[in-house]
C-alpha cells in the first residue's frame, strides 16, 4: 500500500509537472504573438525582387494604399501588405489546396490532403505558371518576392496560430497564387457532388415522385437577359435540360448596376455584395495600388495578386455566381481482366497515375497512387466519401475545365483590372477565364453599363444520357462534352434600354437560350426584390444602394407564408405566437420574434413533409425547397399528396402536417430561447465569423471567432444563409463578407465595408474593428489622393530595394 501511495504521489507530481510545462510553453507562445504586429512605420530594405522604393500607407481603417512606380513593384507591395496582415490565412489556403495540411495538423488532415492531391492543383499550377506569358508571370513573381520579403525582414515573432502549432511558413511560390484562383473557382463550381445526391434519390424515390420533387418550377424571374429570346430563337441547338432547383442552400451573392438615367448624378452607380462562407479574418482584404498605369481599388483575397472586385479609373465590375453546370462525374467500368485499364468507346484504355506522398505531422506518412481516365481524376472513395456510391467494379471520375492545362484564369483576372473600356472587359475575359462562371456587371466613367457570365461551359450532345444531372456512363461516346459555349453565345448585354441590369443566382436566361448553363439556379426572390426597388427610384444615390444591400424585407415570406397559415389547424392557428406571425410585415429585423418563429417553422416542414419519402437521402434536401412547398401548399396544390407520412396507418392531409410543423417548432422555441415575449432574431442569428482553427477550440473559439446579432434571411438582399439545424441552427454563416457600391460620378465616393477587419491578428484593433458596423449596414470610402487618404493614416512604410552589389 505504501508503495502504491508513493507511486499515485509522484505521478501526481509529474502530472502537475507536466501541465505547468504546458502552461509555460502556451503562455510564452502566447507572450510571442502579443508582439506580432508587422512594422506599418519607417523604411525597410526590401531584397531582391523590388526595383524601386514604394510606399505602403494606411489609413485610419487600416486600408494599406500601395504607391509604386511600376505595376510590378505594386505587385510586390501587394504580397508585402497581404503577408504582413494575413499571413496564417494565406498559409492555410495554399495548404489546403496543395494538399499539405497534414504537414501541419496531422492524421486528421490526411482526408482533405488525399482530395486536394488527387486534383492536382499543384501539378496543374506548375503547367501554368510554365505556359503564361512573361508579363503575367512578372507579376506572379513580384507578389511572391514582396510575400517573401516580409518572411525575411520581419524581426517580429510569427502570428498566434504559428505560434500554437509550432509551424514556420515556408517561402511563397508564384504557383502558389495559381493554386489559390483554382481554389475559388472549384468552391464556386461544385454542381458534381449535386450529382451524386440526385444519384442516390433516384434510388429512394419513383421516376414519378423524382419528376415531381425536381419539376415543381418557381413563379416566372425577372430574366436578366431576356432579349436572348430573339437572339436565339431559331438556334440550331436544342436545349438540353429543363430548369432544375436547388439542392439546399449554396453561395449566393448580389450586384446591380443602372445607367445615370436613374441616378441623382446622371452617371451609372454599381452595386455588389458576394456572400460566401463568414470567416475570422474575412475572406476579403481591401486594397487602394497606384501606379504609373493608375489606380485600382476593392477587394482582394490574400495570395492572389489582383484586385477581384472593384473599380480602376474608367471601369468598376461586381460578381456573383452563375452557380453553372461546369463539371461531370462519370462512371467508368474497369476491365475486369485488368484493374489499371478502364472502358472507352474504342477500348480499354490504361489510368494515366501519378505517385503522391502526403507528410503527416505526428504520424506515418501516407504514399498512394491517383489514376486519371480521359475525363478526369478518379475520386476514389478514400478521397471523397460520396465516392463509395460507383457500383462494384467501376470508378467515378470528374471532368471540369478547371483542371484542363488551358486554365488561365488567373490572368484573365489581372487583365480585367487594366481595361478601359466595354470592348477591352470582354477581351480580358474571352480567351482566358476558364471557372468559376461568374455574372459580372459593369459600369463606366463614360455612362456605359453592361453584362456578361464568362467561362468554358461545356456542351453537352442531344444524346447524352444524363444532361448532368447524374453521372453518365464515361464508356458511351454520346456522353462525352462536344465543346464549349462560344464567348459570344455567352449571355451578354451593353446598355439595355430600360438601364438597369441585376443578378443574384437566379435564372439569367430565359426558356429560348439554346445552352445548358445551370440546373441548379437560386430561387428568383432576390432578384425580384431588387427590380422592385429600382423600379420604385429614378433618382438614386450610393447611399440609396447601400441601405438597399441591407434591406431585409424577404418576398418569398410573403409569399409562402400566408399559403402556409391557411392550412394550420383552427387550434394552432389561434395561438398568441402565430397570430403575431399573421400581422407581421414579412421583414427579417435582428430585433423582431417573428423572423425566428417563421425560420423555424419553414425548416421543421421538410422534415413532416418529404423525410419520409426521400429516406436516407433526406440529409441532402433538409432545406426549405421553396418549388416543392408551393407546390404542395400553393392554391393549387400539385403535390398535396406528399403531405400524407407513408410510414404511418393513416392518411395525413396538408393542414395536419402544417400543425404538427409548426407545435415542433414552437417547442423547440420555447425550450430553446425561453417565453416568446424575450424572443429576438437576431440573438439566434449572430453573424459567426469562424476562425480555423481557433473555432473548435474551447478556450479560443470565443475569442478568435468573430459574432455580432445580425438581420436577414435566406431571401432578404441582405442575405444571412443558415443551416436549420445542429445546436445553433440559425446562426448566420454565409452573408455578404464585401459590400460595395461603386459611383462613376466620383469614384472616390465609392462606398466600402467588410465583416471583420483588415488584420488576422487578433491582438490588433483592426482584427474585429469592422464588425459591428458590418451589422449596421455602415461604410467608408477608400480615397485614392495622398492628401486626404494620408491625413490620419496610421503608418506609412517605405520599402527600397536592395543595394546593388559593387
């Protein structure tokens, strides 16, 4: 006993030990990254790569505006400033999409490292970066040299998450930035794992019960390009595919542009706010260069040498997702005499490998062949659990131009920020822009507004078996792509008549456009709320449009929500909360109960409605589909018959399933967030601006992860997109992280805001600085003369290159 004892006391002490050890090295790695903040003041002798001095001046908003004397040297200030500010976000998408997480987390990263290798991004990227002309890679060089400029100057310790995993970034390579485009454009493009959904639901459901829950269409959009119906109304082609909904919620995003006709300043105003996943720092980070060829100013992403979104000195543009049908799986069938060939029209042809190593930190490292067939990489089911799904003996594989070596993305996005005019946008985008399929509109000092979606769109042939709703048979000739849509086919206006042009996911063509473009279009609410707004306004202002971007009235509420209510039962019907729910004005304020009873109301109804239909698919179509609710609750009422629970003895009608929809939802309610009287949208729906990896961290998450109560919905202009479920189901974690709104009267008028701060390090003031006024709906301009910009600027910094040797 006494030995025992003795034995308990010291592993007592060398516990104790141990975690005062751990508690020293975290307070001390902790202590190091209190003092990260970069030098913003005085001069640095900046290396190689910089070939005269510049200037990197930040404004009271932490705003860097990079003066240089050539657009490479800006190039460089670029990668400098990005490094300094965001160098832990830079480091983990590069690592992301080259598959080397596991280099830093260990085992539990080897899953997204076997995804990213069998992409290829890498690979791809060096090809690329081989094949651009010298100019392109100039600039490519230069931001990597200014990158690596800040790594060798900086005598500061390495920002907080260095610190807490004991990493050290290695130097930055021009490939890296090709790697990080290639990265938004497969987060913007990823219809093909739709196809597997779709996939698996037809096994669930009848050919009847599929047609009906995909077919069920929404009332008539405001087609953006409606004119298309005469361009192409005796075209050769046969249109493809019928209009398909969406799978759930996807990325989402607005801009509108109209002519000075309906401006106060008699010159166009542009408007664009692209909603993507809420991220501690933002995705975004703004910019102001200047250089001999002039200014260019929005937002950038850290590690692409560009600005994305915003304006130079003649042209302003704005984004959102076309959402396109831009990839294919196929199956392929293996030879079952031989396991490394796969079948074609012509024969078995032999997988294309290659040899992949994956480091783990902490673990045994990971060696594993990737195979290729004609149409793609094979998506093995190590590397993509959906994958699994391809039938014994046969493989899937994934076609998107993406991956073709003819992805040029990346300079098409620089090019687009020298045009000057309409006919050099286009250019910039024609040969070159590959993915993502973007709606850009576009705004000029000399009055012009226009449109365009660019990228390589595959065709798909009259035979094809699948249109792309599924995977297709890779062995039929008939289901291989035919070619692209030509660039003038693309959907394209310049100066419509009524002077208003608008997009927000929604169909942009109508019925007569003879090109398959998407299946997978947003519903159409947001759109028509901003035509109804601009058609109520013909003497606009910048201002005008940034409380338009948080306008939080949803008209898809209004319109589903009395259908809704109508089938309650008398008893639900007459509770206190409901009756509230009748009289409200259909407007999603963070102050209001209502919002919050409807969400819920809306997201319990799948669940009593088609769970039981769709079976072990359901997890794929959780969502409130606004065509199936219409159709099942609507005037008309198609598919009422899907209100009845094919699990149970008796027959359901609709207004029993509205009822027992809405008791769930005002149990969890009440036991959630308490009496309705204290109930408030925007306490269930805070803004969640995540940190990775600090927001799955307990003692971290609360402070590295950014949260502010916030208005919206799935259907405002204000977007706040949800997932309905889990233990905060209504927390707002895709919203509109950039908010512009670009006026050609006075371009330094232009008006800014971004969802956190400029800085990743949460140390500095300017980590959370823009939060709140995020929420508001505030914003600033970003002015391009020194003597305004540089009045209350916080740090000016001069970088001189290096001096020449003897």
């Amino acid at each position: 006993m006494r030995k025992l004892k003795s034995a308990l006391k010291w592993s007592a002490i060398a516990l104790a030990g141990l975690i005062a050890a751990i508690s020293l090295i975290a307070l001390d790695r902790f202590s190091a990254a209190r003092n990260a903040a970069p030098v913003i003041d005085g001069q640095i002798v900046a290396g190689i790569g910089l070939s005269a001095p510049l200037s990197i001046i930040r404004d009271k908003t932490a705003v860097p505006h990079i003066e240089a004397e050539s657009e490479k040297d800006a190039a460089f200030g670029l990668g400098f400033a990005h490094a300094q500010d965001r160098l832990w976000q830079m480091e983990l998408l590069r690592r992301v999409g080259s598959g080397r997480l596991a280099e830093m987390f260990g085992p539990p990263a080897v899953s997204f490292d076997r995804f990213f290798r069998t992409l290829g991004f890498s690979h791809l990227a060096d090809d690329t970066y081989t094949d651009l002309p010298d100019d392109m890679r100039g600039i490519l060089d230069a931001y990597a040299a200014g990158v690596n400029a800040f790594l060798e100057t900086s005598e500061k310790p390495l920002p907080l998450e260095f610190q807490m995993l004991f990493h050290e970034p290695a130097p930055w390579k021009p490939q890296h930035s090709i790697i990080m485009v290639k990265m938004l454009g497969l987060g913007l493009s990823g219809n093909a794992f739709d196809e597997i959904a779709r996939a698996k639901l037809a096994r669930e459901l009848s050919p009847e019960r599929f047609n009906e829950f995909f077919d069920a269409e929404y009332e008539n959009a405001p087609y953006l390009v409606s004119a298309l119906s005469q361009v192409f109304a005796n075209a050769p082609l046969e249109q493809t595919a019928a209009f398909f909904p969406d799978l759930g919620p996807i990325g989402a995003s607005n801009n509108w542009v109209v002519s000075g006709a309906h401006t106060k300043s008699g010159k166009p105003l542009l408007a664009n706010d692209p909603h993507l996943g809420m991220l501690a720092p933002s995705l975004w980070y703004l910019v102001h260069l200047n250089s001999p060829a002039g200014n260019v100013v929005g937002g950038t992403i850290p590690g692409i040498p560009a600005v994305l979104l915003g304006r130079n000195d003649r042209i302003v543009w704005g984004l959102t997702n076309t959402r396109p049908d831009t990839q294919d799986l196929y199956l392929e069938r293996l030879n079952p005499e031989n396991e490394n060939e796969y079948e074609t029209s012509e024969g078995y042809m032999p997988f294309e490998t290659r040899e992949e190593i994956i480091r783990v930190r902490l673990g045994a490292d990971e060696n594993f062949t990737v195979r290729a067939t004609r149409h793609g990489p094979v998506l093995t089911p190590e590397a993509v659990p959906s994958a699994a799904t391809a039938p014994e003996g046969h493989v899937l594989a994934l076609a998107w131009p993406g991956l073709q070596p003819d992805d040029m993305t990346v300079m098409a996005g620089y090019r687009l920020t020298k045009a000057q005019n309409f006919e050099e946008f286009l250019d910039a985008l024609r040969e070159d822009y590959v993915t993502p399929m973007q709606s850009i509109v576009y705004g000029d000092v000399e009055g012009n507004i226009g449109f365009i979606a660019p990228a390589h769109v595959p065709l798909r042939g009259p035979a094809h078996t699948t249109k792309g709703l599924m995977p297709a048979e890779g062995w039929k000739a008939e289901n291989d792509w035919t070619g692209l849509v030509p660039f003038e086919a693309l959907p394209q206006l310049k100066n419509p008549p009524s002077g208003r042009i608008a997009s927000a996911n929604h169909k942009i063509v109508d019925d007569n456009y003879p090109y398959q473009l998407a299946l997978d279009w947003d519903a159409p609410y947001r759109a028509i709320r901003i035509y109804d707004l601009l058609e109520e306004g013909n003497s606009f202002t910048a201002e005008d449009f940034a409380a338009m971007q948080m306008d939080n009235y949803s008209p898809f509420a209004a319109r589903i929500l009395p259908l809704l209510l109508k089938n309650l039962p008398e008893e639900a019907a007459a509770r206190p909360e409901v009756q509230k729910l009748k009289a409200w004005d259909y407007v999603l304020d963070a102050d209001r109960a209502e919002p919050l009873l409807y969400a819920a109301f809306l997201h319990e109804l799948p669940r009593v409605t088609w769970a039981d239909e769709l079976g072990a698919s359901f997890s794929s179509y959780t969502g409130p589909r606004a065509n199936m609710l219409f159709s099942i609750f609507g005037e008309n009422a198609p598919n009422a018959h899907w209100c009845n629970d094919i699990t149970s003895s008796k027959t359901e009608t609709c207004g029993d399933i509205a009822g027992r929809a809405m008791e769930n939802a005002l149990k969890a309610l009440h036991e959630t967030y308490g009496e309705a009287e204290s109930w408030r949208w925007g306490e269930a729906h805070p803004v969640v601006n995540n940190h990775i990896p600090g927001g799955g961290m307990p003692l971290l998450k609360n402070w590295l992860t950014l949260e502010t109560p916030s208005s919206g919905g799935m259907h405002t202009l204000n977007r706040g997109q949800y997932r309905g479920s889990g233990e905060r189901p209504f927390a707002n974690i895709h919203a509109a992280g950039f908010r512009a709104v670009y006026d050609l009267s006075d371009l330094d008028a232009s008006l800014y805001m971004i969802s956190t701060g400029q800085s990743g390090d949460p140390f500095s003031p300017f980590y959370s600085d823009q939060l709140q006024d995020w929420a508001d709906g505030k914003t600033f301009r970003i002015e391009t003369k020194k003597d305004l910009y540089g009045k209350e600027a916080i740090g000016t910094l001069r970088l001189t290159p290096a001096p020449a040797e003897g």
